[in-house]
C-alpha cells in the first residue's frame, strides 16, 4: 500500500507539475497578447484619414443596414450596406472579409466609408466639405451663361463669374479647363444644386498674406513691384497679393512726365521706394511710392557732367511764351530763352522754331546749382553767321543772293541763313541793269556785288555787278570794315584774315 500510495502522489505531484508548466505558459501567451495589442492600438492612434482616402479594411460586424470594418485606426469604419448588394440585391459578405474603400467624412467615433469617389458617397463627401467649409478641388469645364460649369469630385457645380477670380475677368475662356481648388457656398437638393466660389478662397490667403506682409514693411524699404494700371495721374503697382500702392506721376522719373504711360507699362516689373503709409491694418491701406527715388538725384553729380561751354543735344519737353525747356539729361531740364533761338532772324513765338518731343543743339551758358536752373543757347550751339562774314565775303566779290523783299529805300537781298545785305536806291540808279532788278520778285535769285561789310554792326552794302567795272569800284573797298588802304583785293582778304585770328 505504502508502494501505491508512493506511487500515486508521485503521479499527483507529476500533475500538479504540468498544470504549474501549463498555467505559466497560459499568463505568458496572455502577457504577449496584452502587450502586443497595446502596440496595436499604438499605431492606430497615429494614424489619420482625410476625406477622399482609400482604406482597405476588415469587416468585424454586419447590421442590418449597415456594415462595419476595422480601418486599422482607433475609429471603426461605417459604410451603407445597400453600396455591398450585388446585381440580384443579395448581400454576399462574411466578416473577415477585405474591402477597399473610400473615406467620405470623419467624425471622433467612426469613418465614413464608401465603395467609390462617386454617388452616395462623393454627396456625403461634399456635403461634408461644405458644411466644415473646406476647400474641394474642382475643374472648369465648360463657360455658361452667368459663370461656369464646374466638376467637383464628379458631382455638377456652378461657379458665377465674380466668384472665379479677385480681379476683373476679361475673357471667360482663359479658365476654362483650368483646376482650382473651391469653397462650397451652396448645397442643396441633396447634391443636385451646388454653387462654388474661388473668390472667397483667394479673400482668405489674400487677407492673410496681406497681413503678414503689411507686418514687415515699412516706410523708406525698397521692394519690387508689379505695374496693374494706369491712370492719367499715376500708376498702381501691387507689392503683394492684396497690397497696392500708388505711384504719382511726378515720382515715376526725374524726367517731365505728361502721360505715365511713357514710362511703364502695365505689367511691367520695377523696384519702388514706400514713401508713406496711411492705415497699416486696414483692408486698404493707402501706400505712396516712388519709382525715380529708387535711383540718385541727377543734379547731385551735374558738376562732374556737365560744363559752362559744352555743346549737347537735348529733347525739347515743354514750350512757354518766354522761350523752351530742354531736357539735356534725365531729371535736368534747361531754359533756351526766346532771345537765344537764333542768330539769324528774331524770334516772336518759341512755337515757330521748335515743337515739344524735338532734338535740338545747345550749349550750356550757366548753371545755378543752388536754384537748379541751367540757362541754354541754341544760337550760340549753331554759331554767329557774321563771324568771319568779312573773310568769307570780301568787298568787291560778286555773289548769288535771294531777294527777301522789296522797300522804298532799297532791295533786301539774302545771301545766306543769317546773312542778308540791302541794296540801297542810289545804288540801283547808278546801274545800267536798274531795270532788271526792278523787275524782280521776292524768292528771285540774282548776282550782287558786295560793297561795304560792318561784322560788327552786322550790316552788309550790296550794289549790281556792273558797278565793280567802274573807275570809282575801289571807293568801295576803302570804306568796308578793317581794309587800311586801296590796296588790291589780296590785301583786302589779307585784313579781313587777320581781323578773324
């Protein structure tokens, strides 16, 4: 017996043995699994959805209308039932099956699931946008009456055409085909009327790039800017979306400006100075600019430039009844006084000799750096016809000149631009050709002999050529200016040389 009883607890204590082995494997199997779950629902946690994702999920519960599945996120997936039914309405799911779906909407405690990116589900899907106003993508299909026809996420949308863009739309064709994205300002009859707007999405980044960047700028900061009109006082440049200032037309250049349209053009690309700023917060700020501060004053460096005596060409910019202001350089304009147009005839109105937007030669007779006022001579840049006149026509020359017109003391006879001599009466009577000249017309031309020459007085004694055979033609040459004696025409030239050295 004692054998047995030896035997048997040696049996109890072999089971007892197993049950210890096989309960310690059980709490470590048990262990694991609550360990390993624990990272299960880890992961979960850190992984999100957004609408429009696909999930390919298990079903862990049929309902009678609806079917739900583990998205492998801590929130369980729903979808419709009806959306599983085949051709013959029979449901041929089981749990543990796998499906790919689509995420319509979300909430805290389940995703919204749908077999396609259409029906049912894209409505949900955009109801759902709509509601939580967040922006969708869509594409312009199509231009129609009032706006344009949109296709979001393959449901049928109108956009009018105020809602497509911020800026005024010219032509309606240049979105057409484009993707944007939208904001969903109506829903209605469950999908079937759904108005979208572009406009107010742009407002939002408008607003809030504007307000960041009215945060950095300042006055006296130089940045780029994009010319968008122009306006017969000045033109608009926009700095950033939604922030425009107002370049004035006389800081679009140191040069006059009568339209700005000589200088920019809209569009255009050019750096700007912020003179000032009027309301920084508002929705409208007021913001003056300059265009020709972005670059230095030109009259800060005209002394190295230009120089009392130089001759330069300049464009005529305006025109006054006291003479015409030229511009010899950006921003430096001169005054060409009425009296400095011409040697060579008097000058009644400026307007006859020059036109605004015309080239002329000037040298520059004073500079007043104080008053900047730079005075001008077109007449000295051409030069005095009567200087040398003496040398170039010597007493006793025979010259072709125009009859100008005719007085009762004598004919007024031009020999060149400038030069023009009189003919006195006495001089006619003493000639046998007096009738010949008598019968001349203003314009005619006809030879004359140069008797007396004043350069200083700027005076010039014409006779007719037969008078030079006479015996008394050399009486002539003793009276013209600078000849010292009777000497022969070579000592004539000779003085007339001199008096030009």
């Amino acid at each position: 017996m004692n054998d047995r009883f030896e035997d048997d607890n040696t049996q109890n204590t072999d089971q007892g043995t197993d049950q210890n082995i096989d309960q310690s494997i059980d709490q470590n199997m048990d262990e694991m699994s609550f360990e390993q779950m624990l990272d299960a629902y880890d992961s979960k946690i850190g992984r999100e959805f957004k609408p429009g994702d696909m999930v390919e999920g298990q079903i862990i519960s049929i309902g009678e209308n609806s079917v739900y599945l583990d998205t492998g996120t801590k929130s369980d997936g729903v979808m419709d039932k009806s959306e599983l039914l085949d051709e013959n309405g029979e449901f041929q799911y089981s749990v543990g099956d796998i499906l790919k779906l689509y995420v319509v909407s979300l909430s805290e405690s389940e995703v919204i699931l749908s077999k396609a990116v259409s029906g049912a589900g894209m409505a949900a899907m955009i109801e759902d946008a709509y509601r939580g106003h967040t922006p969708v993508e869509g594409r312009v299909t199509g231009v129609v009456k009032g706006g344009f026809s949109v296709d979001l996420l393959g449901k049928r949308a109108f956009c009018p055409v105020s809602q497509i863009d911020v800026k005024y739309v010219e032509s309606l064709e240049d979105y057409e085909g484009q993707t944007y994205h939208f904001l969903i300002t109506r829903y209605e009859e469950k999908g079937r009327n759904i108005v979208v707007s572009r406009r107010d999405l742009l407002n939002e980044q408008i607003r809030e790039e504007r307000t960041a960047f009215m945060k950095e700028l300042a006055e006296g900061d130089t940045v780029q800017g994009k010319v968008t009109k122009l306006m017969s006082y000045g033109a608009f440049v926009e700095l950033a979306p939604g922030v425009e200032g107002m370049v004035h037309i006389s800081e679009l250049s140191w040069s006059r400006v009568e339209k700005p349209e000589e200088v920019v053009r809209v569009d255009d690309i050019l750096p700007v100075k912020v003179l000032k700023i009027e309301k920084p917060l508002s929705d409208s700020p007021k913001i003056s600019l300059s265009v020709k501060q972005t670059s230095g004053n030109p009259w800060d460096n005209i002394g190295t430039t230009f120089n009392i005596g130089d001759q330069v060409s300049g464009k005529v910019v305006r025109l006054t009844s006291f003479g015409a202001f030229v511009e010899i350089a950006p921003g430096i304009d001169g005054l060409v006084h009425i009296s400095e147009m011409s040697h060579v005839k008097r000058v009644l109105r400026p307007e006859d000799e020059v036109g605004v937007g015309q080239t002329v030669q000037v040298m520059i007779k004073a500079i007043d750096m104080d008053s900047k006022r730079i005075s001008l001579s077109m007449k000295d840049a051409a030069g005095d016809p009567w200087t040398g006149v003496l040398a170039k026509y010597p007493v006793g020359s025979v010259v072709e000149g125009i009859l100008e017109k005719k007085e009762g003391f004598g004919l007024f006879i031009r020999l060149e631009p400038g030069i023009t001599g009189l003919m006195p009466t006495s001089n006619l009577r003493q000639s046998a050709e007096a009738a010949k000249f008598e019968s001349l017309k203003p314009g005619d031309a006809v030879p004359v002999l140069v008797q007396d020459v004043d350069e200083d007085n700027r005076r010039m004694t014409l006779a007719p050529p037969d008078q030079k055979s006479s015996d008394n033609w050399k009486q002539f040459a003793k009276s013209a200016k600078g000849a010292s004696s009777f000497g022969s025409m070579e000592s004539i030239l000779r003085a007339a040389l001199e008096k030009t050295k």
